[in-house]
C-alpha cells in the first residue's frame, strides 16, 4: 500500500480464510502511534506539555516513573522499565485490565542506566493512561473521535469478530490455549494500549499520514518537534530484549548506535539491520509491530507505505523483507517521477 493507493490484498490468515479491504488486523506497536498524536493533541490544546511529567499529568502514577517528562515517554529516553516481568504481572485467565494499569503506575524507572533509547511499552500504557485522565474518556472513546477525522476503524478491547485476521507463529506457551495472546478475545480483554489496538488495512498508512506535513492533525511547530529527534542523533540503544511477558515469549535484542527515534514516531536514520531500504532517507519515519504490521513516511518523496502481515515478527521475517517492499515503492516513485 502507497500513498492512496491500496495494492491487492492476497493471502489467508492461519485459519486459511482470505484478506480483504474488510478484514481487521491487530497493529500492534504500529498503534502506538494513535497513542503519540492523543497525547500530542493535548499538548496542541493546552492541557499539558511536553516537558509535563506523567505524574503531573495522572496524579494516580505514583512510581518513580512519575517523575519522567511526556516527551522522554514518547520518544522511549525516560529509563522507563520495557515491560512488566511475569513475576509482577502473572500471566493467567484471572488477570484483568486494572492489574495492568496498577502495575504500570507503581514501577520505578531503570536505576543509572544514562540516558539512552530504551523501548518501553511500559511507557505507552502510562501515556494512554494520561490519556483518559486528560480527556475524562476511556481510550477506545479517544480512538473513535481519531477515527472520525482520519476515517481509521481503531479499536481497542473487542473481541476478535468475522473478519479478525490471526497472527501466526507467536511465541510462547499460550499460543494454542484459551488466552492466546493476539488472537483470543480474552487477551484483548485486557486491552494493552501498547500492542492490542486493531484496525483496517490501511490504518497504519493514515496514522503515518497524521505526521505528515499535508495531512498533519498537529500544529506546525509541534509536527516539526514529533518527527525530529530530541538529542539530534546523539544517542544510542533500541530495542531491549525480553524474557516474555503478558503471554508471549522472548524477544530478541535489537540495538543501533545512533539510535534515533522521535515523539512516537522511530526515525530511520543510519540503522542497520533495518525494516526499511537503504534508499529511505535518514528523516523518514515510522513504525512496526509483533504482529507484522508496518507504516513508513519519507517526507523527501512524499510517500508513505504500509503493510499487515499475518506472522509475528519475532522470527526476523520482517527485517528480510520490509526493506524489499520499502524498496519496491520508492523505486516506482522514483520511475513515476522520471516519467
């Protein structure tokens, strides 16, 4: 998908049912993003800033991550922990949104770590959390009034219906149970706002477009400051790995020296291996989940591009052929233009 146009959808998710325009998919990180512009719209309306903390914003945060800035949680700088450990948070059939939500706001944050990426989903469940308190409504409230003006289908906390693509290939020891993670309705029950929210093919392409210059929901100055990086560059880190946690296994690590990253949205810079091609400039902007989805913006060209995959990522599928399918588009693009 590029652009406004939307190529064939091909294929079938496990249960070998086939895709269409219709099917929902779960965008997992790739939701972050609807997560980073609600927080930038009450920046843009005045209700916090960036430089507000997470407890100044939610006064129910009571760990030391309170003491973290809005803009050090979007951008992952705030030492916030990546995710609750299996020994805070048991994964299990008992377990309910408000054991998440309480944990999240008791953690202290990484103790003389420096300041570094650290990628924390962590840090997006007290973002959504500052979130509802702000705006007095529960986050799929929030995500619909982000569907009127993008016209998305984001969702959060239903249970997979006709249509819900399962992922394959999820690791761990639930896959194959009652509360898979991903495709049981029991896991989005939980309504994790780092990974659980869902949406239509083309969501990822109109939440990247949000960002955009032309299509930006934001003001200009702070558009300019959600797509730059806070330490120009300067910084190291990524990815951390994980012994598993809510249900899914491990995870790999994953580190660049620099490491950019901006207000919610990763930016491409120099990193290698990337998900994106060599030819995407160092500006260009976007994000990936566990579930395969993607959503990139090279504001040079002007293009965006998005894809949904029925596989995890976690076995590397995504690093071998996103760059192929980034490649693949800006070459057109390249071609249309010569034309």
């Amino acid at each position: 998908m590029w652009q406004n146009r939307i190529s064939v959808i091909a294929g079938t998710d496990i249960h070998h049912r086939p895709l269409s325009s219709e099917s929902t998919f779960c965008l997992a990180s790739v939701g972050k993003l609807a997560i980073a512009l609600l927080v930038l719209q009450l920046v843009d309306e005045g209700k916090v800033s960036l430089d507000t903390t997470l407890g100044e914003a939610n006064r129910l945060i009571t760990g030391d991550v309170r003491n973290a800035t809005l803009r050090d949680a979007l951008s992952h700088r705030s030492n916030i922990p990546p995710i609750l450990s299996e020994e805070l948070v048991p994964y299990s059939a008992g377990l309910v949104p408000e054991d998440i939500r309480n944990a999240c706001r008791a953690l202290d944050r990484v103790p003389d770590s420096g300041r570094q990426i650290r990628y924390s989903d962590v840090a997006y469940g007290l973002l959504a959390d500052v979130v509802e308190n702000c705006s007095a409504l529960p986050l799929s409230e929030c995500l619909s009034g982000l569907n009127r003006t993008l016209g998305t289908r984001l969702t959060i906390g239903l249970p997979p219906r006709e249509g819900y693509v399962e992922v394959a290939d999820i690791p761990g020891l639930y896959s194959h149970t009652t509360i898979a993670p991903i495709n049981s309705a029991f896991w989005h029950s939980l309504s994790l706002p780092w990974v659980a929210i869902c949406g239509a093919p083309d969501d990822g392409l109109r939440l990247i477009g949000a960002f955009a210059e032309h299509r930006s929901l934001l003001s200009p100055q702070l558009r300019t400051a959600a797509i730059s990086d806070p330490d120009n560059g300067m910084l190291c880190g990524g990815i951390p790995s994980s012994p598993g946690y809510l249900g899914i296994g491990p995870s790999p690590l994953l580190t660049w020296s620099p490491c950019s990253w901006a207000l919610g949205a990763e930016l491409r810079g120099e990193k290698s291996p990337h998900w994106t091609p060599k030819e995407a400039h160092i500006s260009s902007f976007g994000h990936v989940g566990i579930s395969g989805a993607l959503a990139w913006h090279d504001p040079t060209v002007g293009v965006s591009w998005a894809m949904v995959g029925t596989r995890c990522s976690h076995s590397g599928w995504l690093l071998r052929y996103g760059p192929m399918l980034g490649s693949a588009v800006l070459r057109s693009v390249i071609r249309e233009t010569a034309a």
